[in-house]
C-alpha cells in the first residue's frame, strides 16, 4: 500500500498531532506514505470567494506533481477541506473541456499539466476500503475496552460527495473503534456541522452548534474527528460551548486514539496538544482503557521494598 501524502496546511501548523499521528498509525498497518514533492496550500477556504479558477489551480498543481512525478498513485489528504478541494478537481473540471484547457494553461506556467488521472482518497476511505479494520484488529495491544467513542464526521469529508459513506448516516469508523475494542457511542449528532470558519465571522452561531453536539455526546469518554477545523472548534470553544448548555467532553483525532491501540504511547501520539485531554483526563482514562504503567520511581521502589 503506497500513497502520495498531501498533509495541507494544518496538519504542518495548528494540527501536527493529527500529521504524526496519521503517519505513525499507517506505517504500523504496513502503508508507505511518500509526501508530495514541493506540495503547495490548496486554498481551501480562502481561494474560492477570490477566484474560481484559482480555487480548482490550487489543488490541481499538487495533483500533477503526483501524476508527472509519482506515477499518479493515490493520494491520500487526511484533512477533510484538503480532501474536498482536491477531490472536486477531478469532478469538476476533469470531463470539461473548457475548464480543463484554462486550468493546464495556468499550470503550464510551472511546467505542468494535468491530465486527471490521479485518485483523491481520504484517510477514512484508505482505512476502511485498503486496511480494513480486521487488521487493526490483529495488531491492537492495547485495548480501548470499557471505553464509549463517539465517532464525529462533520460535513466536508461526505458532501456534496458521498464517496465511500451515507453522509445521512456515516458509520465507515465504527469498524475501527468496535476492533480496538471500544464501544461505539450512539448518538445523532455525528454528521452534524460544528460551525466551521463561522467560528470566526459569527461565533455566537458557532458555539451553539458545537454546544448542541457536545451536550449529545454526554456519556461519551471521548469523541474521535478527522477534520482539523472540527477538531478546533470543538476543543479551543470547549468552554464557551459548555457555558451555552454542552458538556466536557474529550476530543482527539482517529489516528491518536488508534495509536495507543496499536500500542504507540502517549507522547509519540502528541496528546499534550489536545486541549481537552487534562493531565486528570488521561489519567482517568488510563485506568480504564490505556493500561500504560507508569515507570516507578526511586521513591516508590524503595517504599515497596521497605
């Protein structure tokens, strides 16, 4: 299993955990992931309101790059938007003559062209249809049993294109988490959107949209994202979200979780970034699910001895 990594923006900045993670957990499942070459932003977010044909450019360049330089082998874009910009490249403008010609002039410009030969995958399509959770399964040495995971999806990885689940009702982690040996959390929020950039244009209708998913997630031990966006808002307005009526709740990405199933520790999975995951939190979690002893110190050894 070899795939081209896009890691985007985010994954370099505000959400490293979720990049070393992900690279982390796909080589222990037997994946090679070669990153891109001179990849560039693929604008999401901010390319669009700018320049349509920008916004499709963007994405394209790194798809190039993989088709001329990477024998055109899957992409993989762990980031939801990172993974929609790409993706629509190829059901937008591929199939349109007029488009297509626009976009490998601008891209001329940098010695490429693009012909529309390269699959776009997302981490959870790449995990439940190359992995498979069966092989997670085999590989788990740690168990998550006696812990409840909401699975969140969020909007973008789903829609508008319903590639490898029902964006009404996406299930596509439950697999994972059932073959790490937690339980899946039942709730109705997991396709919910968490408010996204209205974080920052108006928080007042962000908040509440995260408020109403965490109050849904109560009784969960954690909830587990693929989307960095999600995982912000959700985290960082945590307290402001509890304040409009959610609850505490820990958030971490899919790949986190599934390393210390996989029995990579806590600090190689970046936990300390979480904001949500106290030192009291991961410690009651420990106890329950993430059975890493503590090394004993001088002090206890001596007591025990004594």
């Amino acid at each position: 299993m070899k795939y081209a990594y896009y890691p985007g923006c985010s994954l370099t900045e505000s959400a490293r955990e979720f990049d070393i993670s992900t690279r982390a957990v796909m080589e222990r499942l037997g994946a090679e992931l070669t990153e891109i070459p001179d990849w560039t932003c693929c604008g999401a977010s901010a390319a669009e309101p700018v320049s349509e044909l920008m916004n499709y450019v963007l994405p394209a360049r790194n798809l190039a790059i993989v088709e001329q330089e990477m024998d055109g082998i899957d992409v993989l874009a762990p980031c939801a938007a990172c993974y929609l910009n790409l993706y629509k490249v190829n059901r937008e403008v591929v199939g349109d003559r007029h488009l297509h010609a626009r976009l490998n002039e601008v891209l001329a410009a940098s010695g490429l062209t693009y012909g529309g030969n390269v699959r776009v995958r997302h981490l959870i399509d790449v995990l439940k249809n190359d992995v498979g959770a069966k092989i997670v399964e085999q590989k788990v040495t740690d168990s998550l049993k006696g812990m409840k995971i909401a699975p969140y999806y969020g909007c973008q990885i789903l829609r508008p294109y319903p590639v490898f689940d029902d964006p009404g009702k996406p299930v596509s982690m439950e697999p994972f988490i059932t073959a790490m040996g937690g339980e899946v959390f039942r709730w109705s929020m997991s396709n919910r959107c968490c408010g996204a950039s209205l974080m920052v244009a108006h928080p007042e209708v962000a908040v509440k949209s995260v408020a109403a998913i965490l109050a849904d997630a109560e009784g969960a031990d954690a909830i587990v994202t693929v989307c960095p966006l999600c995982q912000m808002n959700l985290e960082a307005y945590q307290d402001k979200a509890v304040k409009a009526g959610g609850k505490a709740v820990p958030v971490l990405y899919l790949t986190q979780l599934m390393g210390l199933a996989l029995g990579l520790d806590q600090k190689a999975m970046q936990l300390d970034k979480n904001l949500t995951l106290t030192p009291s939190v991961r410690q009651d979690i420990k106890t329950r699910a993430w059975a890493v002893p503590e090394p004993e110190t001088d002090a206890e050894t001596a007591g025990m001895n004594g």
